[in-house]
C-alpha cells in the first residue's frame, strides 16, 4: 500500500515486506531456490558498520548438552518448534520476549494507527506502550466520540482485542501528563478495568528517551493546536514568525537518585493495582539508574539506545548524544531483573543478541508503525510471526530452548568487549 509514512535510514523495505507475507520474507526469495547459491548475507542485510550489536555473531556450540535433556525429555529429536518464547515482562504474561514500544503524541501515531497497533498487540498476545503527552494535546475526552479520547481508544482496543491472560498495557507519564493528572485519569476510568482486574494495567515513569536523551518530548504543530496547548507546554518558533508551525516544547523533568525513588515509592501507594515501570535514556549512569529503579521496587526497566525513538527530534541528537544500545546492555547486563531493551529491533538476530545480553525483552517501535501502516489489520501480527520463527531457529542453533536461557557464551563479541558485568548496587 502507499504511504507517506517513512523511516529513513531504517529497513523499511524488509519491515513491510514481513509485515506483508510473515515467516516466508525470514528466508531469500522461494523463485531463487534452486538456482540460487547463498553465502553471506545479501547486502540489504548486512550489518551497519558503527553498531556493535549488530556486529556481534551469534555462535552456537558443536557439544549441546542441553539439546540432550531436551531430547530425552521428549523421547526425540528436538525441533525449532520445540523452543518456548514465553515470559514474564514487568509483571505481565507475555506470549513472545516482545512489546510495542511507547508512541505518544507524535502525529506519525495517528488515532487510527495507534489503536490498530493495540489491537494487534494485543491479540498476539504482547505488551503495548502508550507514550507521554497524549492526553495534554489531545485531551482526554471529546465531545463528539462517546467520550473517547485517543489514549483512552488505544486503551479500550487492546482490551477488547486481548484474553484474560496475556500481555498488558503501560501508560507512560511525563512532566505535563502529571500536570493533567494522566494517570489519575486512566486509573479511575472504567475503560481501564478490565486490564486492572487482571493485573495487565502499568504505569511507567518516562525519565528518558532514546532519540533525544535528556530532552524532553518534541513535536511540531500548527499555530492553531499550539495556542490550545500554551498553558501546558513551551512554544519555540524555531520555523519563523511567519511560518505556520511551531515547536512544542516538553520538560525534561529532573531526577537524582532520591528522586526517582521517591517517584517509585508515589506510584507503588498511590497506584496499587498497577505494575510500576521506568523508562530510562541511554545516560552514562544508566547502570545506576537501573538499579536504584529496581530498588526502589520497579517491576520493569526500560532502557532506549540511542538509535531508538519514533518522534521528532534534533539530527545532531540522533547521531552523536547517548550510549548505543549495545553498550546500554553490557553496562546494565542483568538476568536476575525485568530488563527491557529497545533501539532498532525488527529482526530475530538483533533481538537474541538483546536477550543474550540480559534484556527479558525487546521493543518494536519503528517496526511495529511501519508495519501496521502497510496493514492496519494484520502486518504486525505477520512481522511478529517471523520474529517469532527467527528467535525459535536462533535459540534452537545455540542448543537452548526456552529463549530466558540465551547469554553472553552465546555470542562472539567485538574485541575488547566484555561479557556484561553485575550492575551496582543502590541503596
């Protein structure tokens, strides 16, 4: 389908064809089996040089003991189908190491689209992440929808979409959501019941971001939405007085260590019925950041690599402010906590490496937008379907089969890495 919906600099291509013809796009073209000789990868596939994610292999082993526990325990020769993808993220069942990462307000994340993601999200049975700032530039309900907002929408489908038991949905706060009382709001909302009655409704506290790390949130509007939003946000006319878009401008907030426990502390008894969440920036502290969140009694960490983000930010930022994703892992590199790992995930190998590292799971932000933009009913269910076969293929070729077992003796790292150290302790 056509779209003026675009990523430069990603693998759209690859997203949409996933999101077109599911499993199938894993493999080369079937027109070419037969004729064709393989080697390594074809060139849309090869790895961007500066990523050292990307340059990491991942090795399977010739000896596989346990490939033999798991073969004795089926009384046969255990298959890629045999491997089990589900896990526990930040408190919630989820079918698959996956969520939906968070996109708010930025107009990419259109009404429409951002519920056909809920949807789909939810009937694959992962988490969904609802952004910052929703509800202070769109408000919370209108007149003319059955008091409907968009963040309740997005809500109310992934609810309707999803069973009693698997994924959930996370509401993220910011500065100005706290301003206007988001969470209050969706807490005492009946469309939010019946994910609080089954224990699938978070809250998570945005620190950070991986797109513009230590900026708050950006995004362009029209004069006429702008004047609506003053009260709430900064407005910069970096476009001149005589364009008719302007910058809306949200704060950053301002965190210590204290503060963020405090924070925690807040939302634990204040919110009890919700699972508590942290999203932190690529920062050169985010080590101690992340444990000073899980001290503090956060059932979920979210780190964004600097290649992660879905909004409107500064070029300068996207290419040269905060730590690559890779780094992010090998400074936090916990197994024993709900990490989350988010920043140029489309793919199986990228994820596996992810998970290697320590992350529980992986979020699809680009990937999951493009690929409901090229199907608003099924591509991201067809794009999880080959994430899905991709992460069962790789686990099984390392001789694991539950993907919680992947880690670092599973991969070739770049040289002068280390295997993930143990993470500092917070008080």
């Amino acid at each position: 389908m056509s779209s003026a919906l675009a990523a430069n600099g990603f693998p759209e291509e690859q997203v949409r064809a996933r999101a077109r013809h599911g499993a199938a796009a894993v493999f080369p073209a079937e027109s070419g089996y037969g004729s064709g000789l393989l080697g390594a990868a074809p060139a849309p596939y090869s790895p961007a040089p500066d990523d050292d994610l990307e340059r990491i292999r991942i090795v399977p082993p010739v000896f596989m003991p346990d490939r033999l526990k798991k073969l004795i325990d089926l009384g046969r020769e255990p298959l890629y189908s045999d491997v089990g993808l589900e896990t526990v993220i930040g408190g919630f069942t989820s079918r698959l190491p996956v969520y939906v990462s968070a996109f708010g307000s930025t107009q990419v994340a259109s009404h429409d689209l951002g519920e056909a993601a809920g949807r789909q999200a939810a009937e694959l049975g992962i988490p969904l992440v609802i952004g910052e700032n929703v509800v202070p530039v769109n408000g919370y309900r209108t007149a003319d929808d059955a008091g409907v907002s968009p963040l309740l929408g997005r809500i109310a489908a992934y609810a309707g979409a999803a069973d009693d038991e698997h994924g959930g949905v996370a509401v993220q706060q910011s500065t100005e959501d706290a301003d206007a009382e988001v969470w209050n709001l969706v807490y005492s909302d009946p469309v939010s019941e019946p994910l609080l009655a089954t224990g699938r409704l978070a809250f998570e506290l945005k620190v950070g971001q991986g797109a513009k790390p230590g900026l708050g949130g950006l995004t362009v509007l029209g004069r006429d939405t702008a004047s609506r939003v003053a009260e709430q946000y900064a407005i910069d006319e970096v476009f001149g007085a005589d364009s008719d878009k302007v910058l809306r401008v949200s704060s950053p907030g301002t965190f210590t260590e204290e503060i963020l426990r405090q924070q925690i502390r807040l939302m634990r008894n204040n919110f009890p019925r919700v699972r508590v969440w942290v999203k932190l920036h690529p920062g050169r502290d985010v080590a101690l950041a992340a444990a000073t969140a899980w001290a503090a009694g956060a059932d979920a960490v979210t780190v964004d690599g600097a290649e992660g983000g879905t909004a409107w930010a500064p070029t300068g930022f996207l290419g040269h402010v905060g730590l690559p994703l890779a780094d992010c892992l090998r400074r936090v590199g916990r197994k024993d906590r709900c990490l989350l790992a988010s920043g140029r995930v489309w793919e199986g190998t990228r994820a596996v490496k992810a998970l290697a590292l320590g992350a529980r799971a992986v979020g699809l932000g680009r990937a999951a937008l493009l690929a409901v933009d090229e199907d608003r009913e099924a591509g991201l269910r067809r794009l999880v379907e080959a994430f899905a076969l991709e992460l069962r293929m790789l686990t099984s070729a390392v001789g694991k089969y539950h993907v919680n077992a992947l880690d670092p003796e599973d991969l070739f790292l770049p040289a002068g890495w280390c295997t993930p150290p143990a993470a500092p302790g917070a008080a």
